[in-house]
C-alpha cells in the first residue's frame, strides 16, 4: 500500500475532525436535555411540597428545639451513639447541633437555635427519607440563660469531633458514610421568617436531585 498523499491526509484530518465535532454536538444536546429535564423535576417536586403556613414557621421559630422536632423521628446523639446513629445510618442524616435557652425568660423567643430546627422539621415532612439527629452541646459546652456559649475552648474541643464551623449547625450525611455536600453545612441559625422562608426553598432544592432521586 502506497504512502497517502498530503491531499489525502488532509483529508482525512477533516473527516476526524467533523466526527469529532458531531460526537461533541451530540453528547451538549444530550446534557442539556438531562439537565433541562431535571432541573423541571427538581421545580415540580420542590412544588408538590407547600410551603408551611407563616404561623407555623414562626411558632417553630419560637419554641423550643424538642418541640418542633417532635414526630420527626429524632434521634438524640451524643460522643457515645453518634457513629452508630448517624455515621453507620443506613439512609441519608441531618444532625442539628443546638443549645437551647436554660431560663424561661427566652422561652417564647426566638433564637438561632429554633430557626435551623424548623428548618429541619419541614425538610423532614417533605423528604421523610432522611433520618433527623440532634445534639444538644449543653451537655458538653457552657452557655449563658439564652443557650448562648460562654467558653469557646469548650467548642474547640467539639470541633475536634465534629466538623463544625459554629454554633448552632446543622450536618448532612449521606448513606455512604461521607458527608452531604450541600454545602456540608448550614451554620448560625437565624432569627426571621424570610430567613427561614428561603432556607427551606434553598434547601429543597439542593435535597432532591443528590439525595432522593
């Protein structure tokens, strides 16, 4: 067989060339379709989950901790039961890491710890699947009567733990022992309904494609 001309080569440089094209075409169509088609899924389940009443979300942001992860199915965890309950769970785990207020002074008020559990309980009714956790840093950090920490060597001593960037935080794991990226976490609570309003879109959002479908 004869040596290819340049005029042939060249040719056939062209041809790789558009099949590489049409290959690169085909699988961006492709994508974008997926993505467009998920992105629609993703918007019609997060729509078949309603959004809560304002009065609920601000009685959620109100009480206490315990009481709005009521029915939840929470799991108290501590040092001692947190690598069966939450690294061992065989499906998907939040863990809320809270301090509640120790004087009856703040007990119809809001605070940083109640946002982030409300967020929790409506993330819990729309996506059951996911085990909910919680872990009250009373029993081992200091707070002052608004549950607020009074010694940060007793939270460095959790981070040592626990990958926590403050408190209260709320982790996510998936069912496969690594953490949920999310965003890994959400820290510092917060106070308002808006805040709250946007963090269960936000969320939802972000569940759904990684953690249900």
């Amino acid at each position: 067989m004869g040596k290819m001309s340049y005029q042939e080569y060249g040719r056939v440089r062209v041809l790789i060339l558009i099949v590489i094209l049409i290959i690169i075409g085909i699988y961006l169509c492709n994508n974008d379709g997926s993505a467009s088609a998920q992105e629609q899924t993703n918007e019609a389940q997060n729509a078949s989950y309603p959004m809560p009443p304002d009065e609920v979300l601000v009685q959620y942001m109100r009480q206490p901790v315990e009481k709005t992860l009521e029915g939840t199915g929470v799991v108290y965890v501590n040092d001692y039961n947190y690598e069966q309950e939450v690294l061992n769970a065989d499906r998907p785990v939040m863990v809320l890491f809270y301090s509640e207020s120790i004087s009856e002074k703040y007990l119809n008020q809001p605070n940083p710890s109640r946002g982030l559990a409300g967020l929790i309980k409506v993330l819990h009714d729309r996506f059951p699947q996911i085990k909910v956790c919680a872990y009250d840093v009373r029993n081992v950090c200091r707070v002052d009567e608004k549950g607020n920490l009074t010694s940060w060597d007793d939270f460095y001593k959790l981070q040592k733990k626990y990958p926590l960037k403050d408190l209260p935080s709320i982790l996510f794991y998936d069912n496969d022992n690594g953490k949920m990226e999310l965003e890994g976490k959400k820290t510092c609570g917060f106070y308002t309904l808006n805040r709250l309003k946007a963090n269960i879109d936000k969320y939802s959002m972000k569940i759904i494609p990684n953690y249900i479908l």
